[in-house]
C-alpha cells in the first residue's frame, strides 16, 4: 500500500495505476458469482454453518438441481468447498473473507438501496 500522499504508478511506472489486487476481469467475474440472489442466499446461509443440499434448498425455495447447479459454481470458483460425512455432502465457505465482502456490500447496498432499486441500466427489476 503506498504511503499517504505517495503517487500511484501503473505498468511502466505510468499513473493512475489499479489499486486492485488481480486483473479487473477477473474481480468483475468475482462479483458476478455473488451477483445471483439464489447464490448469494446460499453463500449468506454458509457464512453461518456448513449446510447440506438439502438444508439449502429449504433455505432458498429453488428446485434441487438448481441448487446443485449453484453449489457446483460456487466450488469451481473457489468460495465453497464441500465434504462427503457417510451418505451426505455438506458446504461450507472456503475463506472466512467472504463473510467480510458481503457484509461490507450489504451495508454499502443499503445505504443506496432506493438508488439502487430505481436502477434500469443493469439487470432484472429487483424488490
């Protein structure tokens, strides 16, 4: 982190450098994963404990398969991680970090949530 005052530099020492830590594709492709309200219910529920498919699926109301299908996104993108006990599978989150982005977003999203909600430019209407 550069000091207080200290000029950003990019490649090539050029200003005006990214403060971010990975390529802007790849955050943006981070938050997409959080950006479906089905996974982020998910994600919002293993934050609190592990939780089975089917404690998921009670938790969102979406169809089995749907749920799988979101499990499946979450373990390949690195958020969730998964452990067979006998006949069941149980999810948890793979970085107690997570927690900290959703919190962080949440309060943010609220402060401008009627702002956010009067938005057309980006996705379907939400209530």
């Amino acid at each position: 982190m550069p000091r207080q005052g200290a000029a950003v530099t990019g490649p090539a020492g050029r200003p005006g450098a990214s403060r971010l830590a990975c390529p802007p594709e790849a955050l943006a492709r981070y938050f997409r994963v959080l950006g479906d309200p089905t996974r982020l219910r998910m994600v919002e529920a293993l934050c609190e404990r592990e939780r089975t498919v089917s404690e998921l699926v009670a938790i969102t109301g979406a169809p089995q398969s749907r749920v799988s299908n979101h499990l499946a996104c979450l373990k390949w993108c690195q958020l969730a991680e998964a452990e067979r006990r006998g006949r069941e599978v149980v999810y948890r989150i793979a970085d107690p970090r997570v927690e900290q982005v959703l919190g962080l977003a949440s309060r943010l999203a609220s402060d401008h949530g009627e702002h956010l909600a009067a938005c057309r430019r980006i996705g379907p209407d939400w209530t």
